[in-house]
C-alpha cells in the first residue's frame, strides 16, 4: 500500500474555525426558538454541512434553518473569521514538508472553504484542487465527497489518506476505504470532548499537534 494523496478537511483541520462556527450556529438556531448547547452541537453538527445541519433540524425540531437564518450566518461568520480566524498551529510550512499531491474536501460551501484559506494563507497551497460536499449528492457521513476528491486528483481510495476531526468525516472516509487520521489539536477539541469520540470510531491514528504529520505520513507509507 502507498499514500499517494493527501485529503483535509478544512474546518477544524486546517484552520482553527471551529468554535467561531459553532457560536454562530447556536445563536442562529437559538433566534428561531430552539435551544442547543454548545456540547450538543458539537456532538450532532461538527463536520455536517448546512443542509445536513438543516434537515437534522427540521426532523428533531420541526423547524429548519430557513433562508434568512442562513444569509445571516453567513454574514456574521464571515466578518468573525475576517476578525479572527487562523491556520492551524504551525501551517502553511508543515504541507511543503509533505512531498505529494494535497487537496481539500470540506462539508463547507466553495466560498467559504476559498475564504478561510485565502484569510490564513493557505489558498496557494491547495488551488485548485478544493473539493465542496456541494459537488456531491451526499455529504459525509456517506463517502460521496471523499470519492469524488480521489476521482478528480486522478488516485485510487486505497493509496488515500484522509486528516478528519469529526466523527462524519471519519466514517465518511472509511466508507471510502480510504486511510483516516483523527485530529484533535483544534480549540475545539478539549471542550467538545472529541478524542474521545473519534478514537471510538478506530481511525488509522489520533494526533493533536499537525508538527508531527509529515512523519506521521512517511510512517504510513512505509508500512
């Protein structure tokens, strides 16, 4: 087995957006009278996209996020991550030390995933190969974006390997039949109770500091 590509997700993985998400999430869902705490919320969304968040919502709740809920998290999201938002500890210098193809396959919107990566300084490192679950009939937990990623960087699922820090893209990936890290070195981690959870689902390693990635990586591959 090689590891010819490498897929990230963004959220969580990549940049450190994930509580700054999840505040304006739970204060969207909050202003159409439904109460969620920010366990809860990381516990049923961390990884979901909208829609699937939506829908979720809609089943539990009866009331989805409508279109002007939606409009205006993405305003507040927006100008909290211009306020905000920064790469994960130690990016962009430890992806040049990765020496194979990169990509992104994140739950977000394409205009969200290009402006936190342009906002971090991320963008050229991954340009063009950002992969949208808007692209796909599914999103995770089903593997439809992680398939769809492989198929466009043109490389077999099994020489793949995925860097997650939700349990959807965990089992999205090993749906994919992909190899999976878990990352749990976000802020979002420790208050969320995260290692935990993903541990549970046996991905192929859990790390929490993205310095030791790339021996992480030569380690795989050498198996």
């Amino acid at each position: 087995m090689t590891i010819d590509l490498v897929i990230f997700d963004c959220d969580g993985v990549l940049v450190d957006s994930e509580p700054l998400a999840m505040r304006i999430l739970v204060k969207a869902i909050a202003n159409q009278g439904i109460t969620i705490s920010p366990a809860d919320a990381y516990r049923d969304f961390l990884g979901r996209s909208l829609a699937s968040i939506s829908a979720s919502l809609h089943d539990n709740h009866g009331a989805p996020l409508g279109s002007a809920a939606l409009q205006a998290m993405r305003t507040d999201l927006y100008a909290l991550y211009r306020q905000e938002l920064r790469a994960s500890l130690g990016l962009p210098a430890i992806l040049d030390q990765l020496k194979m193809p990169l990509c992104v396959a994140s739950s977000s919107t394409p205009e969200r995933i290009h402006l936190s990566l342009e906002l971090t300084g991320l963008l050229a490192r991954f340009a063009p190969h950002i992969y949208s679950a808007s692209m796909v009939a599914n999103g995770k937990p089903a593997p439809d974006l992680f398939l769809h990623a492989a198929s466009a960087m043109q490389v077999a699922p099994q020489n793949c390997l995925v860097i997650e820090d939700s349990p959807a893209g965990i089992i999205a990936a090993k749906r994919a039949g992909m190899r999976v890290f878990g990352y749990v070195g976000g802020s979002h981690a420790l208050p969320s109770g995260l290692r935990p959870v993903l541990e549970a689902l046996a991905p192929d390693r859990v790390f929490d500091d993205m310095h030791t990635l790339p021996d992480l990586v030569r380690s795989l591959r050498q198996k």
